[in-house]
C-alpha cells in the first residue's frame, strides 16, 4: 500500500508495474537484454563488480538498483554479500523479468522520472549502473548519510569500437556533469576508477556493440572477421551522499 493508499499485488514473476506503456516509454529491448545478458555472463566486467562492491557500505541492506537491467551487478553483489532488502527497478519489464530471476529480490517496473515507489529516508544505498539519474528521488529515497553508487563510463570506454563506428558518440565531459546533474542533493565523496583492456571475439563485440545505448539506434550490424579485438573497458565509480 502506498501513502496515497494505492495497493499493488506483485504478480506471479515477482514483480509489480507501475509504468502506463501506452505513454511508449519502455526502455531496453529484449534484444539489448541478451545481448548484455550474454556478454556479462562471460565476467569481463567482474573489475566493475569489485569497485561497485568496495564503494558500497558494509552495513548497505536496504539497496535500489536503479535501471538495473538483466540484474547482473545486484547478482553478483548478492554471492559476495547479504543484500537483505534489494529491490530491483527498471522502465522495461523484460529487464525487471531478468533481474527478478537472477537475483531472486522483488522488482518493479517503473519510470525513475516519476516518483518512485520507495519511502522517504528509507534505502541505505541507491545503486545506478550505465543508468538514468534523478537526484531529487534518490535523495528522497536514501536515508540521512545513506550512499548513491553511480557508474558511469570514462572517456577510453569501448573507443575501439567507437572508433569503428559501431557505438555512438559519448558526452564529453561526462563526470563534470554528473557532480552537476547531482550537486542540488549531494556531495561527492568518493570516485574509484578502473581501466582495462580485454581481447574479444566478433560475435562478444556483435553482443558488446547490441548492449549499450547503440543497441536502440540500429548500429551494430555483425561486421567483424574471425579475429579477436582488444578493447578498452573504462569506468568511474561515484560515490555521493546526500547534502
Ligand atoms: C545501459 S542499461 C544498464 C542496465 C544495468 N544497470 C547494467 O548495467 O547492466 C540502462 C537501463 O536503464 C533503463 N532505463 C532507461 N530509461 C529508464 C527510465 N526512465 N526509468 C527506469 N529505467 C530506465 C533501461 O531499460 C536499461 O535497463
């Protein structure tokens, strides 16, 4: 029962929608979904998995994993840690049905730039991976000295492939805007950082190139030859509290 007096019956796949599809904002495809799905399950992004877990606080048991896709960083953060209370959140409902699945949390299909379906002062940790943000919400969700974990890509992320044209462009200056994006509600307190390169097959590129932002734009056609490629994998891990 929400404080308006709504009540919500989860359906049988665990999970709860609460976003009007007829408004057409829904998100990752299930396409993009196996591409990551697929593309994760290999561990080449495990390092990301180790900063988000060393960024979020030891006693984090009440977590919202915002946008979270196929589920894969909550799943892992699960094997290592108890995540008692996590509470996976994302507008597409075949990325909730995944996450639902690999983490066995409940989930909810929801728009993050409407309010979102959490009590005030309630999360430890608000956790934002390659996601949309919204600061008021996550500040009104988190409780007082509660953590916002934001990844976000850095500038050498995947440029191989940028440079062959099968990602489209990044936002130059991403970090500067997100301490702006977030300043109103939070103070930076920590950023870990990490870059790396990997050597991958055509068809992992193919899955790499369907699974981010590009995946929507149609700029991935299967144009790699049998050899592997190296490609730089690069993010920032922000850690905010809120003001
Ligand atoms: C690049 S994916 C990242 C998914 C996951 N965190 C990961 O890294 O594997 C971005 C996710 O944000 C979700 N998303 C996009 N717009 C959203 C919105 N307005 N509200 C909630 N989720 C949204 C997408 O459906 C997608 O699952």
């Amino acid at each position: 029962m929400c404080s308006s007096g709504h009540a919500f019956d989860a359906n049988k796949r665990g999970y709860l929608t609460l976003v009007d599809r007829s408004r057409g904002i829904l998100g990752d495809t299930r396409e993009i979904l196996e591409a990551r799905r697929r593309f994760l399950a290999l561990g080449h992004y495990s390092p990301i998995v180790d900063l988000i877990d060393a960024a979020l606080p030891a006693g984090a048991v009440d977590v919202v994993d915002s946008g979270c896709g196929s589920g894969y960083y909550a799943a892992e953060l699960t094997a290592r840690r108890p995540l008692a209370r996590l509470l996976e959140l994302d507008v597409s409902l075949d990325a909730v049905t995944l996450a639902v699945r690999a983490t066995g949390a409940p989930g909810v299909v929801a728009d993050v730039w409407r309010p979102l379906p959490v009590r005030s002062d309630r999360a430890d940790a608000v956790l934002c991976v390659f996601a949309p943000r919204n600061a008021d919400e996550f500040a009104r969700v988190l409780r007082p000295g509660g953590t916002l974990v934001v990844v976000t890509p850095a500038p050498s992320h995947l440029e191989q492939l940028r440079q062959r044209g099968r990602l489209i462009g990044m936002q130059p200056d991403k970090l500067e805007h997100l301490d702006e994006a977030l300043g109103a509600r939070f103070v930076l307190r920590d950023r870990l950082s990490t870059a790396y390169d990997v050597p991958l097959a055509a068809t992992e590129i193919d899955d790499l190139a369907a699974m981010g932002p590009s995946g929507h734009h149609g700029a991935h056609p299967g144009t790699e030859d049998a050899s592997t490629t190296t490609v730089t994998v690069a993010v920032d891990v922000s850690v905010y509290q809120p003001l």
